[in-house]
C-alpha cells in the first residue's frame, strides 16, 4: 500500500517560476525524503527532513514538513530545464523502519 | 566508484521463463533492496537485505525469489516469467539507518517485458 501520495500527478511552468509539490502520508514518521527521477533514469536522492524540523534548504530546494497533518511540499525556487522530472517523497513504512514507501511522484515539466 | 550497477538494462522474456537480475554495489553498502515501478503505481518493494545472509519480504515478493552471499551483490530471480511482472526494476543500497534515516542510492534500471 501506498504510504505517500503526491500532489499534483502534473505540473507545467514556465522556466523562471517557481514549482510546489506536495506529499501526503498515512503513519508516524521520524523522516521524510525526497527524491528526483529523470526519465530513463533510477531515483536520485534531493533532502531528507527529520520529523523535529519544520523546514529545510538546500541550494534551490525548500522542504517543509507539517506532521500534524502528516504532510510536507517541496518547492523548487527559478525553476530550470534541468529540473524537468519526476519527483518522489519517501517515508518509513513504519517509525524509524528502514523500509522506505514511495508515493506516485510528480512529473513537473519546465517549459524554456 | 560506480555506485550500484544492474544488468541487463533490458530483457524481454516470454511466459514461463526464468531469469536472474543482477545488482552490484561498491559502496560496502549493508542494506540492499529491489523495487518494482509500474505506471501510476510509483515504486513498490519486492525484497530486502540488511546484511549478507539477511533477506526478507517486502510489500509484493509473491513470483521473486532473492539471495544475499555477499556484501556486494543482491540478485533478483524470477522463478517462472508472468506478464504481470513486465515493470522496470530498480534496486538501491545504503549504509541502512543512519542516525534514523535510510538513504538509497539506486540503480539505473532494468526494464522488463514479458511476453
């Protein structure tokens, strides 16, 4: 079963904007992931967020995490063509277990 | 380093038959995993190994079969071929938990029809 479900399935912007994509998760968690996949391509891992933090930068990458509404987003600020993929948010299947669940991802295409 | 390597890329197989998909990781990697992806299904784990000698179930095993003799690899093996398991199989290694958390680092895939 599916842990995490991503928010939109789709999303297109112009090169410049900024892009937000959600992740929604059913049980506790000690942390939440996000990875990157390009087409053809395995995953990449982007930022891990720990459930005692609410937000988390990196580079062009904001991670909030919400776990009172078992929630997080990830906002990718000047978009790029480079950015064009599908984007994943993992969980622990359950609190601290090495099992990671992948949502359904969000594929953001960046048009120049 | 060449990270986690799988082979073959691409493999068409027709109903009934068996194969072996392999994955090898240099990164002294204890814990292994193979994830099945599937259109609008994301990612779905099939086995899993914290350690040479240990594996275990993930959410769809039924049809796969895996061993873990050493460190280094974790091969795949599809017992008798079903369409139903033309997917792209990914798998992925890390250190395990990490200060709480598991970082994989996957592989590039191998995509897979059955005929």
């Amino acid at each position: 079963s599916q842990q995490g479900e991503e928010d939109p399935q789709a999303l297109s912007i112009q090169e410049g904007e900024n892009a937000t994509m959600n992740c929604s998760y059913k049980t506790s968690i000690n942390n939440l992931q996000w990875y990157r996949q390009n087409s053809g391509r395995g995953l990449v891992h982007l930022i891990l967020i720990r459930s005692n933090e609410r937000e988390k930068h990196s580079g062009r990458l904001r991670v909030t995490l919400d776990t009172s509404k078992k929630s997080s987003s990830l906002l990718i600020t000047a978009s790029r063509a480079a950015d064009t993929a599908s984007y994943f948010c993992a969980t622990p299947q359950d609190f601290g277990n090495e099992k990671l669940t992948f949502g359904t991802g969000t594929r953001l295409t960046i048009i120049p | 380093n060449a990270g986690v390597t799988q082979t073959p890329k691409f493999q068409v197989l027709k109903t009934g038959q068996s194969m072996t998909l392999q994955c090898a990781q240099d990164m002294n990697h204890e814990y292994m995993s193979w994830y099945r992806q599937d259109p609008g299904m994301g990612l779905r784990l099939i086995h899993y190994s914290v350690g040479a000698g240990i594996t275990d179930q993930g959410e769809v095993p039924n049809g796969y079969n895996v061993s873990r003799s050493t460190t280094e690899d974790f091969p795949l093996r599809l017992l008798s071929a079903a369409p139903s398991q033309t997917s792209v199989y990914f798998c992925a290694s890390s250190y395990g938990l990490t200060s709480g958390a598991n970082v994989l680092t996957f592989g590039a895939g191998s995509r897979l029809t059955v005929l």
